[in-house]
C-alpha cells in the first residue's frame, strides 16, 4: 500500500503544479491590457457551414447568423452541404444563402469546397449544430493581427437536457476558462473550438483541413508551428452535446486518439520549435494520457482498500464522499480527528483548486445556478468516468490502428 500511496501523492502534486499553473496564467490574462483595435473598416467576411444530416439545426443556425451584428452587404454565407440524405440541402436553400451540394466525403473535403468559395477577407466556420452570439465577428475582429489568425467563441451547450449534457455544460465553460487563461501564452490556446472560429482567409486558404478524425486540433497546430497565435473572445457560441453516454464516448476517443496521431503525421517535428505549444500546452496534454492510465487502476484498487466492509449504507456514503466535492468538505471537518498526511493534504487542495476553478467560470460566463453548481460538485466522477476512459481507449485505439497500419 505504501507504493500507492507514494505514486498517488506525485500524481496529486502534479496536479496541483499544472493547476496552479492555470490561476497563474489566468490572472495574467485578467492582468494584461488585451490588445483591441478600433475597427476603421469593415471587411467582407464569409460564414461557412459544412453540414451532413442537419435537418433539425440547419435553420436555428442560419437565423442566428442572420442575426449577427455586422453589415449585411459584407456578410457572406455558404452552406456545404456534404451529401446529406436528409432535407438540410431544401431547408438552407429556402434561407437565402449559398447553397452547395457536394457527394459525402467527411467534414474536411467540405469545408476545403467551402473555403475555396469564399471570397471574404475573414472565413467565420460554424458548426450547423451551432448557434452563434451575434457579437462575435465584431469581437473576433478586433483581436485579430499579423500574429492573430484564428479566434475562437467560448463554448457553452445549448441542448441542456439531462445529467450528462449538464456535466458537459460545466465541462465547456471549465474549458473556456482555461482558454482564456491561454490567451496570456505566446501562442495561445492550443485548439481551436471547431464549432465556431474565425479565420483569416488567407492563412485558411493555404493550410486548408486535413482529412482526419479532428481536423480543427490539426490546423491548430500547424498555425502555432507556424509562429501565428489563437486566442479565444467572451463572446459565446452554442452547441449540441451527445445526450447518451454512449454517444459521448464515442465522441471523445475520436477527439482524444487524433492527438496521438500528431506522432504519426508529423513526428517529433512539432516539437522543433521552442515555444509556449512545445513547453506547456502539448506536453500538458499528452500528460493527461499518462495521468489516466495510472489513476483508474490505483483509484480503484484505493477504493477496495479503504470502503468499508460490515456496512452497505456506509459503503455507499464512502463512494458518494470519494467521487464529490462533499467528500473534501467532509475531510477538512475530519482533520482535527485523523492523522494528516501528505496524500490528504494534496487531495483537499487539488479537490479545492479544480471546484473553484469551475466556480470561477460559472460566475465569470454567467452561467451559475443550482442545476450548474450541482454539476461542478460532482465533475470528478464525470472526468474519471468520461474522459479518462475515453483517453485510455483512444489510446487502445491508436495503438492498435498504428501496428495494424
């Protein structure tokens, strides 16, 4: 047991470093004067949507696009739609906009048809699940630069219907926030939010999207390799989330096994350049693959260990105490009865500096309320559950396409 506990008290120090590391990026980030500039001239800019089967969100999100807070004489929009068997071809063309049919190929060879169309100065790319703030371009617009070529919104879900679309509510407006504490790094934020990111047409048109599982996380890196930042803006976007756990999982070991593929398409080339990508953002994230496969096991064999045995009641409050914030709570009250250890110790402080970090962005979006803080008391079993299953078998994924291929 002394093992575990030695290895679970690195994995929590190391938690509380990177975690640290995001108060401290994000109070440079409320610290530093955001460079805006006054925008002198409107320029044309385009809105692309690919879309494949988007009957029931086509029209909710060409409205909101519609209605965004810019002239409409330099607004363009092209919807792609990618041999939908559906009515999203007949429902975009009712709307007024450009409409193209093309033979289903996948999201990137729709959006490199689309991008070759577009004749603004600025590409807006939009998920058609998407509904988008109509300040957004205006925002996005003045963050833009020689080194700023992509701006995304902050994610927010917009189908909140039940525990597992609320846990990701929290979960994108957690995310938000870490992005908008990137936004203090050289290079920013390490993706883009493929569902709504605005471009600069030139930089798109040259690197275009790859044809892979997550092509957005793809053109992102290669727009960093490339010396150009990312940043993220308040202004919100909002999108439809899986609504089954098991729809979710099979959207996260997609998302989750294409950053391994990085290795495979571009070797250890993307880590030639030294800069804030190289020495933070993408070790971080591959840190997260590490720190899963050795906190499942070690989690579950601690569980074993110390749930108690005589009691099926007290049994059941030992797991509700272990996967929530109440657990802490519950171990702060319980210090001036146990011994205190260096496990304890760094457990009440990651526990606490993750709860508050989604507090923070739950009040900082605006998006506080009883359904929300509910979510965030319990976002641990929701990221041991979901995400680190989902990393640890994107990673079987990878491996086992990587020595087939």
């Amino acid at each position: 047991m002394q093992i575990i506990f030695e290895i679970n008290s690195i994995l929590l120090f190391s938690l509380f470093i990177i975690f640290s590391s995001w108060y401290f990026l994000l109070l440079i980030s409320f610290l530093k004067k955001e460079k805006v500039k006054k925008i002198k001239k409107f320029p044309k800019v385009s809105v692309l949507i690919p879309a494949y089967n988007e009957e029931k969100n086509i029209k909710k999100c060409l409205e909101s696009v519609k209605n965004i807070n810019y002239p409409k004489n330099l607004l363009e929009i092209i919807v792609v739609d990618d041999g939908s068997t559906d009515k999203t071809y007949e429902i975009a063309k009712k709307e007024g906009v450009k409409v193209y049919k093309i033979k289903h190929s996948g999201k990137a060879k729709a959006l490199n048809f689309g991008i070759e169309k577009c004749s603004g100065e600025y590409i807006l790319i939009l998920d058609a699940d998407t509904i988008i703030h109509k300040d957004f371009i205006l925002e996005a617009l003045k963050r833009m630069n020689k080194i700023v070529v992509a701006v995304s919104a902050s994610m927010d879900v917009l189908n909140t219907k039940n525990i597992v679309t609320y846990m990701q509510k929290v979960e994108y407006i957690f995310a938000s926030l870490f992005k908008k504490a990137l936004n203090s790094l050289k290079t920013g934020c390490l993706f883009v939010f493929g569902a709504a990111t605005l471009y600069r047409a030139d930089i798109l048109k040259k690197l275009k999207f790859k044809d892979v599982s997550t092509e957005d996380f793809d053109l992102a890196i290669r727009i960093q390799s490339k010396g150009y930042k990312i940043v993220q803006v308040d202004v919100p976007a909002k999108t439809i989330v899986p609504e089954k756990i098991s729809s979710l999982y099979k959207q996260r070991i997609r998302w989750y096994s294409h950053v391994l593929y990085l290795f495979k398409f571009y070797g250890l080339n993307v880590f030639k350049k030294i800069s804030s990508l190289t020495l933070y953002t993408l070790p971080l994230t591959y840190f997260w693959y590490l720190y899963a496969i050795i906190i499942i096991p070690i989690t579950i064999y601690q569980i074993f260990y110390w749930i108690p045995k005589d009691s099926a009641l007290d049994a059941i409050f030992f797991i509700f105490r272990w996967f929530s914030y109440i657990g802490t709570l519950y171990n702060i009250c319980m210090l001036q009865f146990w011994q205190i250890n260096l496990n304890l110790i760094l457990g009440i402080i990651v526990s606490t500096q993750s709860f508050v970090f989604a507090l923070i962005s739950l009040i900082y979006f605006k998006q506080l309320n009883v359904k929300t803080f509910l979510a965030s008391l319990f976002l641990y079993p929701y990221f041991f559950f979901i995400v680190n299953i989902s990393l640890i078998l994107s990673l079987f994924k990878f491996l086992i396409e990587f020595f087939k291929s």
